[in-house]
C-alpha cells in the first residue's frame, strides 16, 4: 500500500536527513545582555538580565505619576527604575 502524504511530511523528511542550521556552541559566561537582538519578538530586558534583582518600593500615587509623566516628556528613554537606580546609586556614593 502506498504511503500517503501528510500535511507534515516535508518536515519528517527534512529532520530525517539532518540537515539545518548547525547548533551553535554554549559560550561559558554569556549573559541575556550579552547576546543580540535578532529583530523577532521583544529584545531582552532587564527581568532576564541576572544583574537586576525585581525589588517592591512603595511610592505615593501622586509622585509615581508625576515622574513616569516627566521621563515620558524628556523622551530620553528612561524609565522609573532606571531613575530609581541612578538616584539610589548617588545617595550610596555619597554616603560610603
């Protein structure tokens, strides 16, 4: 009996024969940051990134709001835990 085709057999053939792409070696030490955007889907931010830990901060409404619409004027591509970060990381200078 001949052997019909299914809608995946182009697949089954391809895998079969072995041929794509050759994996790529794991390198030692590279990070999320470290590998590039290839444009499909969202770039890695900074919740894969192991240098960022997620940390809760309690704000007033009204001071949350206030500087996400600021950083949003500015257009300068910062975001509220970039200005927590640059804020926390000078009062450490100083106070070290």
């Amino acid at each position: 009996m001949a052997e019909t085709k299914s809608r995946f057999g182009a697949l089954k053939t391809f895998r079969q024969q072995g041929t794509g792409p050759e994996p790529v070696a794991a390198e030692a030490n590279v990070t999320v940051a470290d590998i590039a955007w290839k444009g499909r889907g969202r770039p890695p931010g900074k919740r894969s990134n192991p240098e960022y830990e997620p940390t809760t901060v309690l704000l007033r409404k009204k001071t949350k709001k206030a500087a996400v619409r600021l950083l949003e004027d500015r257009e300068s591509g910062q975001d509220l835990s970039d200005l927590i970060e640059s804020l926390l990381g000078t009062w450490t200078a100083e106070h070290s």
